[in-house]
C-alpha cells in the first residue's frame, strides 16, 4: 500500500514558546483507517488542523498524495475532507444548502442526489430542509460529516466524530465510515472511545505531549500486548504462596485470596491446566475463576502511565 500522507520532522510551537508537537514522523497509507489517540491537550488536533492548512507548523514538510502541503495547498486542500472536533456551522442554514455550499466551494458539480445519499446513510435525510437550529447536538455533528463529504474527498479527517452522539446512531456513523473505507477513502480519526478505535482501525497512533510515542498496526499491537490475565479466587486466603505455585508468577491480592496469572492467550501452551493442577494438589479450594482479556484502553493507559513516570 502507497503512503498517501507523509509528515516529516514536523513541531508546532505557539507564541507562548509552548511547544505542542515535537517531530512528529508519520505516513498514512493510501486506503487505511487510522486512529490516533491520546488523552486531552496531546496534540491531536493541532496535528490535524496543520495538515489541514487551519494552523501553520513551526517546521518539517507534508506531502499530501505527493504534493507539497503548502506549495500546492489549494490541489492537496481539495482531497481532504474536515470534521472538526468544535461544531461550527451557519445556524440558519438548512441541512440541505450547508452542504450544497460546501460542495460548491470545492468548485464541484451541483450534486443534490449524492448529497442526499449521504445525508440518508447519516439517518438525516428527514432533516434535509430543517435549519442546524433546529437539530439536536448529535445531529449537528453528524451534518459536519455530511458537509465534510459533500465533495467527496479522497482522505477523511474525523476530530471526535461520535463525541455526543448516542450508540444507535454512533454504530451508523462507523458503518457508513467503513463503506468510506470500500470505496478507497483514507480515514483518520480521534477518538476518546478506545473500543471504537480497536473495531474500526486498521493501524493506532499513539501521542503523548506532542509526541508520536507509537505507531502500530492494531492487530499486532494487540498480539504483542495482547496478554489475558486469569483471576484465581480462594475460598480462604494463604498466608505464604505454596512453593509448587512459585515458578507461575503470580500477583496476590485481596491479602492472599486472590491470584492473578498473567498468560499470552496465543501461545501454544498457556500453562493453564498445569497451573490449575498444582492448584489442585495445594488441596486449596477454589471460589471463583474469570479471565480477562487486555484492550487497546489499557494498553493506552499503561502506555501513558510509562510516559509520565
Ligand atoms: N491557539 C493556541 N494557542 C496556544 N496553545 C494552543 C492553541 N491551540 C492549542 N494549544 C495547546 O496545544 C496543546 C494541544 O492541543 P490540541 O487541541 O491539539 O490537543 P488534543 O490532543 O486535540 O486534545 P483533546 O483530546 O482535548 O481534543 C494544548 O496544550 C493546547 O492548550
Ligand atoms: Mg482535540
């Protein structure tokens, strides 16, 4: 797969000497979904928002589908579509004329039956001649994704897209989003719900203080960190771990009624019946077993731990 955005090098500092991203090396691939996370103030829409020509980098170049970000910002501007994190949007605007005007100032077309596609795939086509003060919070952002559509761009950029918007409705967005993805579109997207971020995403970024701390393919980032952990509950706590349970490393807690055993759930052995069997011959009697598997959350929150420490 070809990069379609490449970032080298780049920082931003404010005037207030702040500096909010520090270079920052990233390529998107041409076609993929990929999610950047990071906890509040880490830089994720200042990222976007230079790509996007909205803010100016201190240093460093992006090459947008192999243009030059700032030379040829009108040509590489045209491919990318917005959806800003802040809904901002005329009021007293229809649905409908929001994203006509959008379309039309990419210099395209009058398209009424694409734009009303969209706005069907967004569940808002009942709303199409409704002015934006009339709609509700989530409505809003999903009309921001809709306007950002409008001239069917060839990257997608998704600031908290289901910021506010209800479950229903968020799994309609990620559909139509997915469907994005088929016809060849690249999405990049924020999101504070790591679980939708490890349903959709193809590969994650991490960034922490204006820092690109990971970029993974999801699938291996969670095979790598990938462990499960199995919570062993005793009917009566042990004052010392019998020496035969030694060689497994377990955590204790809850003062000795509770073991937890940490395995990598695609070994080929996991040492789960040996670690039960010993169990067995402790002659200690078991209360409750449950396992648990590790998410991309806490990875994430391990992660950012580890940076502040
Ligand atoms: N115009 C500005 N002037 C000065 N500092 C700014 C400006 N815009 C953003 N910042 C600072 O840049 C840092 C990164 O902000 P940014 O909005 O990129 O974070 P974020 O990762 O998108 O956070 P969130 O998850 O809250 O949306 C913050 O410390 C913020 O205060
Ligand atoms: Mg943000």
């Amino acid at each position: 797969m070809s990069d379609i955005i490449c970032i080298e090098g780049l920082s931003k500092s404010y005037a207030d000497g702040a500096n909010v991203l520090s270079d920052v090396n990233l390529n998107v691939k041409d076609g993929e979904i990929f999610a950047l996370l990071g906890p509040n103030g880490a830089g994720k829409t200042t990222l976007i928002s230079i790509i996007c020509g909205i803010v100016r980098a201190s240093s460093g170049t992006i090459m947008v589908d192999g243009h030059d970000y700032v030379k040829d910002y009108r040509w590489t501007r045209d491919l990318i579509g917005l959806v800003p994190q802040e809904i901002a949007l005329d009021s007293f605007e229809t649905v409908m004329r929001t994203c006509r005007l959008s379309r039309g100032l990419f210099g395209r077309r009058k398209d009424d039956a694409l734009i009303e596609d969209i706005l069907d795939k967004l569940s808002l086509i009942d709303k199409r001649d409704s002015q934006l003060r009339e709609l509700s919070g989530g409505m809003k952002r999903r009309v921001m994704i809709a306007k950002a559509l409008s001239h069917e761009p060839k990257i997608l950029f998704l600031d908290e897209p289901t910021a506010g918007v209800d479950v229903e409705l968020r799994k309609d967005m990620w559909r139509l989003v997915l469907a994005l993805k088929e016809r060849g579109v690249t999405i990049i997207l924020t999101t504070h719900y790591i679980e939708e971020a490890e349903a959709m995403a193809d590969r994650v970024g991490v960034i922490s203080k204006g820092k690109l701390a990971l970029v993974e393919e999801k699938e291996s980032l969670l095979r790598r960190l990938g462990k499960k952990t199995l919570r062993i509950e005793l009917q009566k706590p042990v004052a010392v771990l019998p020496t035969v349970l030694e060689p497994f490393n377990l955590d204790v807690e809850d003062n000795g009624s509770t073991f937890l055993y940490t395995y990598d759930k695609n070994a080929n052995r996991t040492g789960i019946t040996k670690l039960l069997s010993e169990l067995s011959s402790t002659g200690l009697i078991l209360k409750d077993l449950q396992t648990q598997q590790t998410s991309l959350e806490d990875i994430f929150i391990d992660m950012i731990q580890k940076e502040n420490s």
